[in-house]
C-alpha cells in the first residue's frame, strides 16, 4: 500500500510539473530560470509578461523589462515596461501532423511549438521559447503529443536528463516566435526563430506556419479568444 501511494504521489509531481502558468500580477517581468530538476518561473529586470513551464521548455510571452526610469541599466532603459498586455485572447492549434513533420527534421522545434500549442489563451503576438537541450528524436515528439498520464514512464525518464543537463550547465535551446498578422490574405502567420547565442543575426533554424482563422461562436466581446489553425508550413 505505502509503495502504491508513494507512486501516485510521484505521478503527481510529474503531471503537475507539465502545464504550469505563471503570470506576475504586479506588472513584473517573469522569465525562466533552469533550477533542477526543471524550469521555473522567477522575477526579472528582463524577460516577459507571463511564464508556461511545460516539462522540458519554459516559455514567455510579450517580452518586456521590469524596470523603469533609473533603476533600468543603460542596456535595457528604452525597452518596453512590463504591462500585463490587455485586449483579444489568442489561442493557437498545430496541428499533429504538422509538428510530427516537423520533428523528423527538428525535434527541439517541434517540443517548442507544442509549447506553444500548449498556452492558454491571452493577449500576445511573440514570446520566447527554451528547450532543455538534450538529445531528442521524434519518439520523444510523438510522447509530447499524449497526456503525462499515458507517458509517466517516458516522463520520468525526461525528468532526469533535464536535470542532469541544468547540473552540468548546458545552455538551452532558444526560440523567438512571432505572430504577424496579414488581413490582405487572410490569414496568420507563425515565425519560429533559433538564434546563434554570439551572434544575434545569425538564423540557425527558421520556419513559418500559415494559420487561419475558427469563426468565435456564442461569446461576448469581452471574451472573444481568436483562435488560429494551422494550416501550411515551410522552412526558411
């Protein structure tokens, strides 16, 4: 009975650990912090609005600073102040398929557009993704696309190559997004960018996906969610 308990207990951690929201009501920037054995989310003169830890990634949204006026560094003294952005809510579906085509070409994009798939719905059109860099394969993509209670084991797994690689240091995989609005056609558009590290302007992986637009059905103006479908991809 204790060792069944005890493995419920542990199955709870797991779960728990995928999907947690955090957003700073103070109007304080949140950003992502690898502390063993995973991600969370702390306050920051830089990072974002809100922070989603989901296992193996970290995301925020509507970068932003949490500093104003003097008590800025002169780096970051004209950049916009924490807000709490406020208007239409966006929800974003990919598509399965989509992020299984794109995980046999790169897994860690793939985790990260999960991730995004994964937000709830808010107001923001770009963010930031880091992905715990570990050697990932498109098995480890199709088990990100059950519910942790159908992958505990894999999940547990992934939990301790994730630690281990905050232990020893290892930077993570970073990704800017960006949601561009294009009414001319239409339609969305998802920019995924992987930077080098050193050198800001140096794209070492890009792609974009077409979204379209779900028509919202019986909801009042004030809980309008956009919500946007995947529907193309290439990459750039």
């Amino acid at each position: 009975m204790k060792k069944i308990k005890r493995n419920f207990l542990w199955l709870l951690v797991i779960v728990l650990s995928y999907g947690i929201f955090y957003q700073n009501i103070n109007a304080q920037c949140v950003v992502c912090t690898p502390a063993p054995p995973g991600w969370i989310c702390t306050n920051g003169q830089q990072g974002g609005e809100a922070c989603s830890i989901d296992g193996i990634t970290c995301t925020y949204i509507s970068p932003c600073v949490g500093c104003q006026g003097n008590d800025c560094p002169e780096t970051l003294s004209k950049s916009e102040p924490c807000k709490l952005t406020k208007g239409n809510k966006t929800s974003i579906y990919i598509s399965n398929d989509i992020i299984k085509e794109i995980g046999t070409i790169n897994p860690h994009a793939a985790i990260a557009l999960i991730s995004i798939r994964n937000l709830p719905p808010l107001s923001y059109n770009e963010g930031k993704i880091n992905v715990a860099k570990i050697d990932l394969t498109i098995e480890d993509v199709e088990n990100h696309l059950v519910s942790p209670l159908e992958s505990y084991d894999y999940l547990n797994g992934l939990k301790v190559k994730v630690s281990e690689s905050f232990t020893r240091n290892v930077s993570p995989v970073v990704y800017d997004f960006y949601l561009e609005d294009l009414p001319v056609e239409n339609k969305y558009i998802l920019r995924l960018n992987q930077y080098d590290a050193s050198a800001k302007d140096v794209s070492l992986f890009s792609l974009e996906i077409d979204l379209i637009t779900e028509e919202a059905t019986n909801v009042t103006k004030a809980d309008e969610t956009k919500k946007l479908t995947s529907a193309l991809w290439r990459i750039k």
